[in-house]
DNA sequence: GCCGTTTTCGGCCCGACTGTTTTCAGTCG
C-alpha cells in the first residue's frame, strides 16, 4: 500500500473508531472528509512540509494539518494509535456488515464482548442480541441477513456489468410501463470504476404501482425495503438495486440528490443553507415561508444556487463545487471528439478479429484511426508475434491503408513488454518500423517500486516507445496494481512529450481517474485505448472517456482526440 | 475537527424506512 492509501485508511480508521467511541458525528465528518481529501490530492499534499500549506486545502484546518506532518516523520497518528488501545481494531469489520452501525457495534462489544463477525453471528444465532436494549427480534434477524449479504455478496460490480443489469432493468419496467420516464443515479451515473449497488430513479404520477411492478420484477429475489417513494432488492445474483420514485416536477431535484456523491450533496446542501434556501430530493425551498423556488431539471437546482451544471462524473466533491461557482469547471473530453483507439488486438495474437473486420467496427464508429497493437513475441501466452510475422503484419497495414477505400488510417504497432531491465523484445529494425510502440509490463509483477520504477522509466526513455501501456498493472477484483513511483513516470512523460495509456478495458481502467487528476496537473498526454481483443470491444471507449471525465482530463491532452496527421507526427517526431 | 461579506463561537445536509418506540434512535445513502 502506499503512503497516500496509507494516510487516508488512517483517516478513516480515526473517523470509524471516533465514531464507535461516541465522538460527536461532526468530528467524524472531520476524519470522513480529511480521508478524501487525501485521496484526491495525495502526492501532492505528502510533499508539503508545513501546517500552513496544508490548511489551504479544503477541509484541513490545523488538528488534521499536524496530524499529516505527524504522519509524514513518525507514520502513524498518535490519536489513531491511542484510539486502538481503548476499541479494539478488529471492531471495525463489524461495521461491514449492512444494518449494524456504529451504535450497534458498541453495544454488542460492550454488553456481550462480541468483537468478530463470527461472535456477531453465534450471538445473534443464540437470541442473545434481541435482549439487548433498543434492539429486538427483528433486528437480529435484519443482522444475521446483513452478515449472510456480506458473505456471498460479490462485492462491487464492474462499471461494464452493472451498465448492462441496470439497462436491462430499464427494459423489463419500460415493457411494463410503456415510455416510463427512468434514469441511472447514483455512482453509475458518476461512472465509477465499481458500483455497490445499482440506483434508479423514476418520474411518475403513480409511484405505488411502480413500486409494485419493480418489486415484482422477475428478476428480484429479496425485497429489503418496500415503501411509496423508496425500495430496496436483492436480484437473483445477489445484487443490491434501489428505485425512487418522485412527481415529475420534482425529478431534477430527485436526480440531483439521488445522483450524489454524498459528500458533494453535503456541500451542495451546505451553501444552499448559506442563501437561506434548503435542498432536499423534492426541490429548493426558501427556509422562510417554505416556498419552491426550483425542482424540475438538475440546472435550476444548480443556477438558483449560483452554480453551473457540473457533469455527473466530476461529482466528488474533488473542487467541483468551487468550480462550478465560480463558473470554472473544466472542459471535459466528450466521446464525439474522439478520433481513433490505441489499443486494439487482432487474431494474430489473441484477439478473434481480422484487420478488415476491426477496420470496419472502427468506421461505424467515425474513426479516423487505430493502432493494431498485438502481443510481441516474448508473451506467449497471448500469442505473441514473432520477427517475421510482425513485419509481415507491418506490410498488410501499409498494403490496406495504400488501398484507400476506408476513411480509418490503421497504424501498424505493437503491445511490447519491458523486461526486468526494461529492455524491449523486439529489436531496432523492427521497432524503427512501426507507427505505435506501447510498452507493457506484464511480468514481475511483485518486483520493487524501484525496480518496476527503473523498468519503465527506461522503457519510456527508449525513442521508439511513445506510450506505456496500463501503467498500473491492476485488474479490478483480482489483483492489485503493482508498486510504481507513478509520479516519477509522469514527471518524465511529461518531460519527454510522451503518453500515458488509459487503457478502457472495464477490467482495468487504468490509469484511474486519480491517477489522471495528478496526471493533468502535470500535463501529462493520455492515450486511450480499449484494449480490444474482439470489435465490440471498441466499445469500452465509452468507460475510458468517462475515467478521463472522472480525472478532469482536458481534451487537448488527450491524444485520440488529435487528427490522424497530427497523431503520426507526433508518434514519429524524435524517432530517425 | 472545520469554518466564517451574517459569526473566532456556535453552528455543522437531509430525508426514507424500520423496529422498538410510549416519542424516537439507528442505519443508510
């Protein structure tokens, strides 16, 4: 783990113990929002040396600022430390388990010593918990559920996955209610990279039949909450999906609210208070007299706060808010600008597709470009090409492009691995003929931050090579990014007018979008590629448009956004 | 613990749903 993801677990370790010590919740929200704001401008916030710096951030006043400092000479928190000796830290799993909170937590480890998930269940198995004050038979059983959730379910969903189930959902309750109007909220609506749980919203003038119907829906397996403006499943894959259901004129509110993230609904809320006016999932309200003032589209609820309207992916409370104010926010990719993908396997090594069909998916989609990027030779499990067959490779992309009949320029290149001393495998007459080089790390994955550090940084500094390919390594729910000084390979790509990819394969998204908040505040390139082993993954462009949103990333560094001549020069500029 | 063209003290987002309540606490998002 590094020191920023360290920093920030301590932070919200403070706010979880805090709170289960009793600590008044305003406090909490202190430690909630310090972790934040961590994550969000970590590197940057670790290389700060004193409190006043430090206070300029949103959020950190002076007992966090010294907390930071602390952290920075010692590694740990004094307050966190002291905290652990009076909860045990253990106590902290409890909360994973939905429908036992702090309160819960306390209570049962200080009434019955329940410290485990394991104690949790025996005591809840054996009746002990309804004798517990506040708590009855029902909620036992509401925490034993919560305890079998946790167990089988799955986690967070793919981006990808959850876009598809929450599509489907919208066709199974617009086949039943014909021109239903329904909408994604929530962090699907942001794009996050994974979604807990699936959010819907809904307009209608008849919300208990709506209810009605999605809770019926064949596909649910449990209900958890029933309600007229509020309901809760479980599908028959265990996954959590929510619907709301409000009036039509109050459905930008409703969006608005349900959209979130929560703490960027706190800030939202918090000016809104600072005007006298007051925010809820129904409209804007001035306090006195409580008279609406807007609720029909989220832009109203936006303007009458003063605000432009920020793009749902941006809603992180990551200094949109101030943005959005002060009539600032950025300008944002948009997947109409793209041009062409970087990153596109054929059959040749392991993708399914010849170089026409991909060519074709590629015209459907209005490209100008894309970069046939196979395996090298050295990843045989991917079918690498070898010497010959990638020059052969070579000479079919000049021999379709010469034939001008498409309006897509394919340019001829390839995925190579860095090897352990970040040497390339394919040799200089090679290299010196393609279009694209994309250097991946695909193997050593366990090696030093300084050794992977080493390997890609000479890898970058190879003249052939003009972007690294998923410069993280992670796959999403299976293994974690390997450990890389990132700032230093964007420092340096920086540097040298190079790229970072954004590979879109919904597995990876990677750089993510925190990694690319820092890679724009360097001005570093980003390249996007989907990653492609079949023509229907050009698709995923949609995912990694939607990361660079997330990451503030400006379409001018964006390098698919360029026209195809513009792309080739640079990708050839420094090379003969 | 943070924060201030209303305040350096006294505020701090807002509501739905559930269960155990005799008027509301806990959890969730």
């Amino acid at each position: 783990m590094d020191k920023v993801e360290e920093l920030s677990r301590a932070f919200e370790q403070l706010a979880e113990l805090s709170e289960i010590k009793g600590e008044v919740r305003f406090k909490v929200n202190a430690y909630h929002r310090a972790a934040e704001v961590v994550r969000t401008y970590g590197e940057e916030i670790l290389e700060k040396d004193d409190v006043d710096e430090l206070r300029r951030y949103p959020g950190i006043g002076e007992g966090i600022a010294k907390k930071i400092l602390e952290f920075k000479r010692t590694g740990t928190i004094s307050k966190l430390e002291q905290l652990k000796e009076e909860i045990p830290v253990e106590l902290l799993t409890l909360l994973q388990v939905p429908n036992l909170g702090p309160k819960r937590a306390k209570l049962v480890y200080e009434e019955l010593g329940v410290r485990t998930i394991e104690e949790l269940q025996e005591a809840a198995e054996s009746h002990r918990l309804a004798s517990l004050r506040g708590l009855g038979p029902k909620a036992e059983q509401n925490i034993l559920e919560g305890i079998r959730q946790l167990q089988q379910g799955s986690g967070r969903l793919l981006l990808s996955t959850a876009s598809r189930l929450a599509e489907e959902i919208v066709g199974l309750m617009r086949e039943r209610i014909p021109g239903l109007v329904i909408s994604p909220a929530g962090s699907l609506r942001r794009m996050k990279e994974t979604i807990g749980d699936i959010d819907l919203l809904v307009s209608s003038e008849e919300p208990g039949r709506v209810m009605e119907i999605f809770c019926d829906l064949p596909l649910v397996s449990k209900v958890l909450l029933h309600g007229d403006k509020k309901s809760s499943v479980l599908t028959d894959e265990g996954l959590h999906v929510d619907m709301r259901v409000v009036r039509p004129e109050q459905y930008g509110a409703a969006l608005q609210y349900f959209t979130g993230s929560q703490s960027h609904n706190i800030r939202v809320r918090e000016i809104a208070k600072k005007k006298g006016l007051k925010i809820n999932e129904y409209g804007v309200f001035v306090v006195e007299g409580d008279r609406r003032i807007a609720g029909e589209t989220e832009e109203e609820v936006y303007r009458v706060l003063g605000m432009a309207w920020p793009p749902p992916e941006l809603r992180e409370n990551r200094g949109e808010v101030e943005a959005a104010l002060r009539g600032r926010l950025p300008r944002l990719l948009e997947e109409g600008q793209v041009r062409g993908d970087f990153h596109v396997h054929t059959r040749a090594s392991d993708g399914i597709n010849t170089l026409e069909e991909l060519r074709e998916a590629a015209e459907a989609r209005g490209y100008r470009f894309l970069a046939i990027t196979d395996h090298a030779a050295s990843l045989k499990v991917a079918g690498g090409l070898d010497r010959d067959r990638i020059l052969r490779q070579v000479e079919e992309i000049r021999a379709l492009n010469a034939r001008g009949d498409s309006p897509v320029i394919l340019l001829a290149g390839a995925e190579v691995n860095v090897g352990n001393e970040g040497e390339l495998d394919y040799d200089e007459e090679v290299l010196s003929q393609l279009d694209v080089v994309i250097a991946s790390v695909h193997s050593g994955f366990k090696q030093s931050r300084e050794q992977i550090t080493r390997r890609i940084l000479t890898a970058l500094r190879h003249p052939h090579v003009k972007i690294i390919g998923h410069p993280t390594g992670r796959l999403l729910g299976q293994r974690p990014p390997y450990e890389v000084d990132l700032r230093a390979v964007m420092k340096e790509a920086a540097e040298l007018g190079k790229a970072l990819e954004l590979n879109a394969f919904p597995d990876r998204l990677d750089l993510n979008d925190e990694a690319l908040l820092e890679a724009r505040e360097l001005g570093v390139m980003i390249a996007i590629g989907t990653d492609a082993h079949r023509a229907e993954h050009l698709s995923f462009m949609r995912f990694g448009v939607a990361t660079a949103r997330r990451g503030w990333v400006p379409p001018d560094l964006v390098v698919n956004a360029r026209e195809p001549e513009e792309v080739l020069r640079w990708l050839w500029d420094g090379r003969r």
